[in-house]
C-alpha cells in the first residue's frame, strides 16, 4: 500500500502547530506536532538531514576547493534538494510542500537515470536537453493533476530504465569493465540495495501497522520510542543507500570516460570543474 492510501490524521495536538492545519494528501503514522509546535512530525522532519549529510559530503570531500567552491553534479544536487524538500514537508504537511517532497524524489532517481545513460560526451547533449525539458514539464502536469498514479508511473519507469542500462554495462558491454571493478560494483551494489529493500519494508510496517506501533510507543516513552518511528528509518536507510549508488555510478562515469577518451575520469571531471569556474 502507498502512503496515498493511508492518512493518519486527527491526532490529539494537529492543530496546535505553527503550520497547523495539515493540508497534505499523505499524512504519516508519526502523531502530528506531539514533540514540536514548529515540526509536523518530529523524527520524519530531522531525518531528513541525512540526505544533506551525505549529499554536503561529497561536495566538500577530496576535489572541494573551501566553503564556497564546493565540488558538485546532478547527483549531489539532488540528494540536497531532497533533503531540504522533505525536512519542509515532513515539518509543515502541507499540500505544496508534500509536491515537493514528491519531485525531489523523482529529481533523484532522475539524476541516477542521467547518471547511468550519459559519459560527458557531444553525443549526450540531446539527452541531456531532453531531461532539462521533460522534468519541469512533467512537474507542471502533476502539480496542476496531482495524482499520485502520475508520479508513481513516472518513478517506476526511470528505476526500470535504470536496471536496464545497469544490465546492459554489467552484462551485455562489449569490450567488458574490468573484472575486478565489476566484481567490486556487484557486490556494493547488492548490499546497497538490501538496504534500500529495508528501508521500503520498514516503511510499510509503518503504514499497515500503525496502532500497534503507536501502542508500543506509548508504552515505552521518549526518547526510546522513537526508535519505532520507521518512517524515520527509511529516510536514513535511503539516504545512505542513495550516496553508495551515486558513488558506483560516478565510477562507472569515470571508467566509460576512460575508455572512450583514453584521459582517465578523475582528470576530466577536474578538468571539467575548472572550465565552470
């Protein structure tokens, strides 16, 4: 089930907060402004600063040049854009800020198709024309029809075009990466995706038992009860899950680079940021 099929509201302080009254299609199982006037849902707002983390991470990581000459790519951007995007929504739950929420979603899994489909070649520059046109087009639509049907088609088929591009540069490349890099991907990449497989399990044990939970919360009491927040845990468990992606595609990124250039990726990703500057 989706979170546009279960919507927990009503709780006994959603309409003390200072964003009150929540507006949004989707309403989580955390009770609303029960620990914070100014946070909606306390532990699904905070957690949110994971995708900041990881995505302020790479940027200030080897390559960064100081505070204001910060590495970056869409990848990046978008793990921040989320981060920010979700911490509003999850804060305030409000219609606008839940849309969002839900095209920073599909913004990132947007880079990773970019990611996976273009080297940094001439003959990218219709792709990438092509997705700079066709994202805010498609943004406009779902804001103005605003059903989630729409946005979850649109997820589905760039994860779909992801694992095919995957199977095609593992499997089906003619010459082949090299064994040992393939070797290392594989096995980064399956334990990335148990944990993203974790994180969506554990997201719906929050919505299809949400009674229980909030039962054994009240037993426990804060701040252990927080620990069964677990919509809390898909924020963190898929922030993480997303930086080790991003990190296998930059690789791949660099060893097409390579072999179609014969200049190795790091030096033209460098090379690359010191012509933006």
């Amino acid at each position: 089930m989706g979170h546009h099929n279960r919507h927990f509201a009503g709780d006994p302080h959603a309409l003390d907060g200072v964003w009150s009254p929540p507006t949004s299609a989707a309403n989580f199982c955390e009770e609303d402004y029960a620990v914070s006037r100014y946070f909606a849902e306390f532990i699904s707002t905070l957690t949110n600063l994971a995708y900041v983390y990881y995505a302020l991470q790479w940027m200030y990581g080897p390559g960064s040049k100081g505070l204001f000459s910060p590495r970056y790519d869409f990848m990046s951007v978008s793990l921040l854009v989320l981060g920010i995007g979700s911490f509003a929504f999850h804060a305030t739950l409000r219609q606008p800020m839940q849309f969002a929420d839900e095209l920073a979603m599909l913004g990132l899994v947007w880079s990773l198709l970019q990611g996976v489909l273009t080297i940094g070649t001439k003959r990218d520059r219709i792709l990438n024309w092509s997705m700079a046109v066709g994202f805010p087009l498609f943004s406009a639509f779902y804001i103005s029809n605003g059903k989630i049907i729409y946005h979850a088609s649109a997820f589905g088929l760039a994860l779909v075009l992801i694992t095919i591009r995957g199977h095609y540069l593992f499997l089906w490349r003619n010459p082949p990466f090299p064994e040992e890099k393939r070797v290392s991907w594989k096995k980064r990449g399956r334990r990335t995706l148990w944990l993203l497989l974790i994180g969506y399990a554990l997201w719906n044990v929050d919505l299809e038992f949400c009674a229980q939970l909030r039962s054994l919360r009240a037993k426990m009491g804060l701040p252990w009860a927080w620990v069964l927040e677990l919509h809390g845990w898909w924020h963190l468990l898929t922030a993480i899950s997303a930086s080790r992606f991003m990190d296998i595609v930059r690789e791949v990124q660099d060893e097409l680079r390579e072999s179609s250039t014969g200049v190795t990726g790091s030096g033209l990703r460098n090379e690359g940021q010191k012509k933006s500057r």
